[in-house]
C-alpha cells in the first residue's frame, strides 16, 4: 500500500478549514485504497495536549521518513515547504495534486 505525506496548509489562514482540507484529501486516498499520512491530525492532539511547534514539526518529519510520496497540497506554509525540502533530500516524491500522484504510481489520473 502506498504511503502518502499530505503537506498542507494549517497556521497560514483559517485552522478549521485547513484541517478538513487536508483530512479530506486523506479520505479519498483512503478511498482510494491508499495509506495517507495526515499531520494535521494532530491539530486535536494540540488542543489537549499543547506542543511547541518545534515539536510538532520534529514529528512531523520521522513520520515523513516513513512515506513513499510526499503530497503538497496548495497554499502558503512554512512547514509544509520545510517538508518538501525534507522529502527531496531524503529523495522521497513530491506531487502537488492527486491527479499527478495517481498519474505517477498509476499512469492514469485516478485509481479507478
């Protein structure tokens, strides 16, 4: 089962709404019949149980080591962008759409 990183979007703009962007995508990879990774998730973790975001992020990128593709999703963020470098150094792919990411692993633009 493929392994994707969602990078997303999550202190720039609206949290809420980040989230569910980014769980979304997560449920139509798992629909999909892939195995989604989403930090994002940790957004409740955080409002339990607060981390500094040093932490979050030194999580974040074990849990990308993991993954076999890297997907970013669109919109401005300093830690989705210090995971894709991350990715690239540990020469993990990094797509910017699931068209792409199903393209790449597939050869077609869906999973279907």
């Amino acid at each position: 089962m493929i392994k994707v990183y969602i990078a997303s979007p999550y202190t720039i703009g609206d949290q809420a709404r980040n989230v569910y962007e980014s769980l979304k995508v997560a449920n139509e990879l798992i629909n999909d019949g892939l195995c989604p990774f989403c930090p994002l998730l940790t957004h409740f973790q955080h409002m339990m149980f607060p981390q500094t975001y040093d932490k979050w992020l030194e999580l974040d990128m074990e849990w990308l080591k993991q993954c076999d593709i890297l997907l970013r999703l669109p919109g401005e963020s300093n830690g989705a962008d210090k995971e894709e470098i991350k990715a690239k150094e540990l020469n993990i792919p990094v797509v910017y759409s699931t068209k792409e990411l199903y393209y790449n692993y597939y050869g077609t633009e869906s999973t279907l």
